[in-house]
C-alpha cells in the first residue's frame, strides 16, 4: 500500500474528526477503508500512521485474505498526548 498520496497540505493539521480516528486506532488497529480516505492520507502524511497489512476481519473475504490496517505510530501518541495534556490544562 501507497504511504499517503502527498497532496494534503501539510500547513493545516489533521481535524479533531481525524485525531479521533488516530485515538480509535491507538486503541486497536482497525481496516483502513472503515475511515475516509482523505483522513487516513493526513494521518499517514503527518506520520501519526501507517498502514499494515494483516487478515481481514469481513466474513464475506475469502479465509487468508488481507487488507491495510490503520497502525498508530509512536508520533501519533505523542501528538494524542499533547492534545490530551491540553485539556488537562484548560
């Protein structure tokens, strides 16, 4: 699978719809195509995910085929930590 396409500008950060999206998968991978595509593109652009392959959960998918999970990395934590730390605060 393609890492993000590149034409999201990167001068605006990822919505909190899209932060919401990062927090769900930080909690679990989950597929990929269960979010919009212009969501999981930000968040891989930004490099707060990355997509891996792993066994799809659909029943109607043939047994061993895969699809692209959405993986929070390390940065996405830490940009969730950030904006938590922030409403800690406010």
């Amino acid at each position: 699978m393609a890492k993000g396409t590149g034409h999201l500008r990167m001068d605006k950060p990822p919505s909190p719809h899209a932060m919401e999206c990062l927090r769900r998968a930080a909690r679990a991978p989950f597929p990929a195509q269960e979010i919009n595509f212009t969501v999981r593109d930000k968040l891989l652009d930004f490099g707060y995910a990355v997509l891996e392959d792993r066994p799809s959960p659909y029943q109607t998918h043939r047994k061993g085929q895969t699809v692209a999970f959405i993986v929070c990395t390390d940065a996405g934590r830490s940009a969730l930590a950030l904006i938590d730390s922030g409403k800690a605060s406010s």
